[in-house]
C-alpha cells in the first residue's frame, strides 16, 4: 500500500454499502433481465450483451475489432491510492478477458468532493493513471459526478483481431479450466470492514487485486485457449455458469485444488468475512450447482466469493495448460449448459 493514507480523513469503505465487485446487483436479479432486451441486429458486433461476456466486441475491419468495457465500484479498501490502482486494474481485466490489448482508458467518477477534497480523489486518479502507465496506455479522460457515495472506475477500448477473440463461449467438453488468481480478497476485506485489521492479510489483498491480467491474456492466446472469462462479483461458481451457458456446456470445480491468499481460509471458516454479495451468489449458485458432501464450507464459500479484479479463468485444452500461469481447478463436461458440479 502506498503512503497516501495519510491524506485520508474519512475512511472511504465506511462511506460504501458494498466493497468493490461486491457492490454489483445479484446476477440472479440482473442477468434475466439483460437476457430480456432486444437484441441487436448487427454482424459487425461480435460479442454483445446476450452471453454475459466481459465486453462488448465491434468489428471495424476484417483485421481489427474494437474491445469496449467501463467498470466501477464502491471502495473495497481505504487507502485511494490503492482503490484506484485496483478499480483500473479490474476495468483493464475486461479487455484481457476477450484476449485483446487496451488502446485508452476513460475515467469514471463519482465523488463527495466537498466532504472529502480533492486530495483524496487526486490520489484516486494518480492510482488509476499508473496502473494504466503499466499497461502501456494512457487515460485521455472521463466523467464526474457530485455523489454522498464514491465511486470510481474506467471505460476502456482496446482491440483484438477477430478471428483471434477469446470469448466464453467457445468452452468445449474434455478442456481444463486454468484460474490465474487464488480467490478471497472478497473475504479479507470483509473482515476488515467488520473490525478485523490484518495489515499484511490486506496487503496479500491488495497485491492480487492490482496485479494485471496481461500477461495470463497473452499466455492464454498463446496456448490457443476455447473460452475465457475474468473471475470478478459474482464468484468463480457465478461466472463460469455464464461461460458454461454460452458454450453449451457444463462443468466440474475440484474445490480443494482452487487456490486461495493465505489466510482467507481460515476467514471463511466462520461468518464475519461473508459479505452480503458473496451470501448472494451463493443463493445464486445453489441454483445450478451440487456440491459433494465432503466439500468443507469454508471451500464453499470461497467459490462463491464476490471478487474484485480476480484472475481469468480459462477453458485450454489439457496439453496447453501447463503454458498459463495459475491452477486446473477443474474441467469442462458435456452436459445441461451452465450446471456445475463441486466436488
């Protein structure tokens, strides 16, 4: 974490009524009814909202399409430096997730600028300006609003060759499915908000969250990957049942070879670091999931963890897989599209 803590009068967390991804609308709410809108009659797009992809894919030439994403979210943490490192490392996810490279980014902002100054959400931007310098582009903009709730994220374009977009919905039965991130910042800052402060479980958070999915997006379009999608609000269980979904397909999670940050195990083992989005998904999931009997509950929750910038989960074909970084948390199955079977 960075030293900008000390411009912060108010912590931003006890300002949000979610943290991070967790702040999302329940996928069992919000998904039929995107499922319900028109759809669009365009062969130029792609990739739209039908499939609950990560971004919409527009086709300009038979060489380049454009990658289009915005994400934002409520404080996962306190420190805005940080927050707007994670919130920009997450938005950035969106365009890794289709296996396409980021172009520009544009700012998001929802802020109390009078009850907290400038200062903080200088340091917001700073964060989100340098780990968009680490992915090699720049921010060239953005919006503001005056809002009693901070706010923050990007909309990011990016681009990617047609014939060489990774969507979720190309999975097929006999893959393996690669996660790039262990699962539980949902978790660790759960319990901090609720009084627990563990300042090196947080940094472990942190140090997850901020780190870019460019490099597993590349060894994934490396390794020829089926389908592909980022692990974020709605939990592994959440998102992998909208990639089983559009691929016709269902799947099998080995509970026990899903990795976790050290110590969000152990948090998960009781209540206290369940938060109410992660509570959601897990309504949401019993839905389409089974869990074996010896499944542990703690394994239960985590997969169910609302996340905030997670890794990719990725649909490779078993002799590709050692080629990404990250763990075979399980395989794809023939099967009613979208169930999952915990084991």
């Amino acid at each position: 974490m960075s030293a900008s803590n000390a411009v912060a009068t108010v912590a931003l967390t006890s300002l949000a009524h979610g943290a991070g991804c967790g702040c999302k609308l329940p996928a069992a709410a919000l998904l039929p009814i995107v499922r319900g809108l028109p759809a669009v009659d365009d062969r130029r797009l792609l990739v739209g909202s039908n499939t609950a992809d990560d971004a919409a894919v527009f086709q300009l030439t038979d060489e380049i399409a454009l990658v289009m994403t915005i994400d934002f979210f409520t404080p996962i943490v306190d420190d805005p430096y940080d927050f707007g490192r994670i919130a920009a490392a997450n938005a950035l996810s969106d365009v890794y997730a289709m296996g396409g490279l980021p172009l520009a980014a544009m700012n998001v902002v929802a802020f109390p600028l009078e009850q907290l100054g400038g200062d903080i959400l200088r340091e917001i931007l700073r964060g989100g300006a340098d780990v968009a310098t680490a992915a090699g582009i720049a921010v060239v903009g953005g919006h503001s609003i005056d809002d009693p709730e901070p706010k923050y994220g990007m909309s990011v374009t990016g681009t990617v060759h047609p014939h060489e977009l990774i969507s979720n919905a190309g999975a097929r039965a006999g893959d393996v499915l690669v996660l790039t991130k262990p699962l539980g910042v949902g978790a660790i800052t759960t319990a901090r908000k609720r009084g627990r402060r563990d300042d090196e479980l947080l940094a472990r958070a942190v140090d997850t969250m901020t780190q870019l999915n460019d490099t597993a997006s590349a060894a994934a379009r490396g390794a020829k990957a089926h389908a592909m999608t980022d692990v974020t609000g709605f939990g592994l269980l959440g998102h992998l049942h909208s990639l089983g979904r559009a691929s016709g397909v269902a799947a099998v999670i080995d509970a026990a070879a899903v990795p976790a940050i050290d110590g969000a195990l152990e948090l998960l083992a009781g209540d206290d670091a369940v938060s109410g989005g992660s509570r959601r998904n897990r309504e949401y999931a019993e839905t389409f999931s089974t869990f074996a009997t010896d499944v542990e509950e703690a394994r239960r929750r985590l997969v169910c963890d609302a996340t905030t910038s997670g890794g990719l989960l990725v649909a490779v074909a078993a002799e590709a897989a050692a080629s990404l970084p990250g763990a075979v948390v399980g395989e794809i199955v023939a099967g009613e599209p979208g169930v999952i079977s915990v084991r």
